[in-house]
C-alpha cells in the first residue's frame, strides 16, 4: 500500500507512466517541464523554458556557494543543476515520481554535477528534512497538484531558515474565480485537481505564515501561449509520436486537455508569474 495522500498518489502514477514520461521529457521540454517565458511565437519550447529558469535564478538575493537549496518537485533536474552551476551551491532535488528521478540521477552524472544536485524520492506535503535546514525553497509548476497547498507552504516555513528566501511559480486560478468556476472544470480534470491555488491564496497564507517582502510578478499572458506552443508541437509530430513512443489515447487526452487550458487562459481565469518571499528572521 502507498505512504501517500490519495491525490499524491494519482500525481505520482501520473508522472511515472510511460506515457507521461515520454511525453514530458521528448515534448514539453526535455529538462524543463515548466511554462515558458517566450521572446515571440516561433521561439522553440525548450529555449523559452531554459529562459524562466535564468529570469527566476536571477530574482535569488541570498544565493551563494554555501547555500543549501531544495527545488519542491524538481522532475528531470533542469533547474536544479542550474542552480547549482549558476552559484556553486547544494541542491536538493525532491519529486515524487522515480522514473523521473532516475532520469534526474543519470543527467547528474552526465553533467558532472552528481556531487552538487542530490536527488530525493518524496512528497513536498511532508518534506523529509529537519526544521531549518534550507537557505533557500525553489519550486516551479508542481504545486497545483497538491490536495494541501496550506500544508505545503507549512512545510515550507518549517525547513527554511530564519530569513530564508523563497521562490516559485505555479499555475493558479484567478482570485475571483467564483461564477466562472464551473469554467474551470476540463483544466482541472486534465490532472484530476479539485481546485488551484491562487495569487491571492498565496500572498495571504505565506503573511500568515511569518513571511515579509511576499510580491507576485504576474506574467500570466505566457501560460496560453505555453500550452499553445505545445499543443502545436503535439500535432506537428502527432504520427511520429503515437506511431512509436507514447499511447494515442493519451495524446488526444492531452490534445484536448491543452486547448482547455489555452481556452481558460486567455479568457483570463488562470494565473501564472513568480511568487517571491522572504521569512522574517
Ligand atoms: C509540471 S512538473 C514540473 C517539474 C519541474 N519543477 C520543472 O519545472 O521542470 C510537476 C512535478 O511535480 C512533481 N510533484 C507533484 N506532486 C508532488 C509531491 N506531492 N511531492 C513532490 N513532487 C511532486 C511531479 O513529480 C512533477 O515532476
């Protein structure tokens, strides 16, 4: 039987099927499985999400060689081994699913970075460290799949240090969500979520939490061109893939989950940007 929250679970047989792992690691992005921050329409999916990860390693203010990082839902790696390279420090890499986490170890390896990036198989709603033992909390695109947002930012608070930064970004739902929430139910269903967090959510529990300095820069226009971009690709390459790596009926779930997105994104109920906080020493 699972150690896991039901809703823990349904993300981890998500992430570790071989369907979903094809797709995420050959279509979304490769090392970066998160929205993307695009110069214009052509630009390739992995250049712009390369580009969220250096605008968001750019925005650390306390990050240097002796910082002890953990990236919440660090997937293939990507952004952890840029921190790391990018500042000299240690990163922690905790996810959920093992077969992304293999992959994460093996590009460690590659890379030359093993030593630098340590890869943990676990759950960010009971993060196996002890209390303040992070300089630094990353996150990027995976706390939407959480059934406990409150418990993780507790977590959260519970193993930065005094003056401990934090940086993420997830995909939200407006604040003001309520008579257009039934609106929200095919992105939802797409990775069977009850609900998303929302800026407001956050700024408000991450204040009652003891943090200060909480700003969110809303960059939310990207998130319908993302899932559009990739959407697109998945139709360029729709024979390829299904012929050889990854299910049809997964592809057309996808297919469709995707244009719900685009459909709820530009019609402004979803939110994406960097939230940015500091725990008050
Ligand atoms: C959209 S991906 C983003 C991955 C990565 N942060 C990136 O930007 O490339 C979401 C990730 O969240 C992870 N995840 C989901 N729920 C989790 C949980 N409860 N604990 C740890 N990781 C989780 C999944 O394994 C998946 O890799």
């Amino acid at each position: 039987m699972s150690e896991y929250s039901d809703v823990v679970e349904t993300a981890r047989s998500y992430y570790n099927s071989e369907d979903a792992d094809n797709f995420y690691f050959n279509v979304w992005g490769g090392e970066d499985i998160h929205i993307g921050l695009y110069k214009d329409e052509q630009e390739p999916i992995r250049d712009a999400s390369r580009r969220t990860v250096a605008e968001l390693a750019d925005r650390l203010e306390t990050a240097g060689p002796d910082s002890e990082v953990i990236d919440l839902g660090g997937a293939y790696g990507g952004s952890p081994r840029y921190v790391a390279g990018q500042y000299g420090c240690h990163v922690v890499s905790l996810n959920l699913s093992e077969v992304q986490n293999r992959r994460a170890r093996q590009q460690n390896e590659e890379y030359g970075m093993a030593d630098k990036v340590t890869v943990v198989d676990g759950d960010f709603e009971n993060v196996p460290y002890d209390d303040n033992s992070f300089d630094i909390v990353w996150s990027q695109d995976s706390f939407l799949h959480s059934g406990n947002r409150l418990a993780v930012l507790k977590e959260i608070e519970r193993v930065l240090k005094p003056g401990g930064e934090l940086l993420f970004t997830d995909p939200m739902q407006e604040d003001n969500i309520a008579q257009d929430a039934e609106k929200l139910q095919p992105v939802l269903k797409r990775l069977s979520l009850d609900t998303l967090g929302s800026p407001g959510f956050y700024q408000q529990e991450l204040a009652q939490l003891g943090f200060e300095h909480i700003e969110f820069d809303d960059k939310s226009d990207q998130l319908p061109r993302h899932y559009g971009r990739v959407r697109e690709e998945l139709l360029s390459r729709y024979d390829e893939l299904t012929g050889t790596r990854i299910g049809k009926d997964y592809v057309d779930s996808m297919l469709e989950g995707l244009a719900a997105w685009v459909e709820a994104g530009k019609a402004g109920l979803l939110r994406w940007g960097f939230i940015h906080a500091r725990l008050k020493q």
